[in-house]
C-alpha cells in the first residue's frame, strides 16, 4: 500500500476529497489531503509562495500524487522537478498555467471578478459553482463548494497584491514527454471544453498515460461522483 497526496482545486480545498480519503484508507492506503495556503484553514501569507515546494514538503517519502484543477497543475510540476517524490500520477480535470482559454471561459472568470469587486462574495462563489460543477450536481455539493469558494475568497482578498507565486523556471508543461510515472488523466463529460482539451493534450503528451472520463461530472468528480473516481484510483493503485 502506498501514500497517496490530494492535492485540491482551486475552487475548493481539503474538503474535496473526503470521499476519496475514506475509500483509500479502506482499503489501506495512506490518504495525505491538506489545504494549499490560501484556501481552507491554511493562511496565505504576504510574500511569495512557492506551490511545488510546498507540496514537496509533505511528502517525506514517494508517493501517488492525484491533483485536481489548480492542484493538476502543482502535480504535473512536482512529478517533472521532483521526480524522486513521485511515484505515480493522477490528473483530474487538471489546469496548465500557460493555457488560452475561450472566450466562454473568460466571460465566466470575468463575471466572478466583476462579483468581487462588488463585494458580493456569496453571489461570487455561487457564479464559480455554476461555472464548474455539471448541471445537475447535487445540492449538497452545490452548497460545498459555494462555501469552499468563499473561504478562499475571505483567505486570499486580504491579501491582494502582496503574495507572488512562484513557479518552476522551466515549466513541466514545455517537457511533459520527459514525465516517466504511471500517469492517469480523468475528466467528467459535462466539465469546461477548455479543461477536456487540457485532458487529451495530457494524456497525449506523457508517455503511457492513459485518458479516463466519468460520466455525468463537472470540474470536482471528486464530489459529484465519488464512486467512479474512487473506483479508478483504486484500480490504478492496484
């Protein structure tokens, strides 16, 4: 059995995975899910953060890393600059920083902003759901992730303009053909076209990587059909 690191969306945090943590302790894994800075419990603080190196650091020994959305993307760089920390690779609906999304995308990123700047959080978070999650999600997972938007939101807005990320000098994604870990990518049907794109460029690129969609799910199949996702880490751990 191995460890298994979570690494959450950016419209989410360590909540997101609670189906997933269960089901892999289980079945005897060790599930590792905690908050990035800036979402959750865990305070961002002025200056600048380096994601990858935090991940790294809570991980004291290889690992199946499986990130989701913003999460993706910290796994896809921790796997290309820290390969002795990875042992396998799951991509859920993951993003890459350098992407050109559509017009839709922007339209949507654009009317949350719009939001904020308001001072309408509530009504923010709820755009973000609607955004991402499918069509028919359940409310409770609704409610979920409208609260873990606005908490990301009460985390990072004080903050504004005074947190850098930082990220790898040479991106993973400009060498994912390099990436040499079993590597599953998953995306549900029903999330952004941008982020399926984003599935097959990964799952073509990385060698041996192999391309999974769940049916019926948005951008957190983690939430929204937790059975299919967990029955995929699973199989993919065996």
């Amino acid at each position: 059995m191995s460890d298994v690191l979570l690494l959450h969306a950016g419209i989410a945090d360590r909540r997101m995975w609670q189906p997933q943590v269960e089901a892999l302790e289980a079945a005897g894994h060790r599930a590792l899910a905690s908050d990035l800075p800036g979402f959750g419990d865990a305070p961002l603080e002025p200056g600048t953060i380096a994601y990858v190196d935090h991940a790294a650091a809570l991980l004291d020994a290889p690992a199946t890393v499986v990130g989701c959305s913003f999460g993706g993307r910290i796994a896809i760089e921790l796997a290309a600059s820290r390969p002795d920390l990875v042992e396998r690779l799951v991509l859920v609906g993951a993003g890459l920083g350098s992407w050109t999304w559509s017009d839709s995308a922007q339209a949507g990123f654009a009317e949350e902003e719009e939001a904020i700047e308001r001072g309408e959080l509530a009504a923010a978070a709820a755009q973000q759901a609607r955004m991402w999650l499918a069509a028919d999600a359940a409310p409770e997972v609704r409610e979920l992730t409208e609260a873990m938007t606005l908490r990301s939101y009460e985390q990072q807005l004080p903050v504004e303009g005074a947190v850098k990320a930082v990220w790898p000098e040479i991106s993973a994604e400009t060498r994912l053909t390099e990436i040499g870990v079993p590597t599953l990518v998953v995306v549900g049907t029903e999330d952004l076209d941008d982020i399926k794109s984003m599935a097959e460029k990964l799952a073509a690129e990385i060698p041996g990587a192999r391309l999974a969609t769940i049916e019926g799910a948005g951008h957190l199949p983690s939430l929204e059909r937790p059975e299919e996702l967990n029955g995929l880490l699973l199989e993919f751990l065996r």
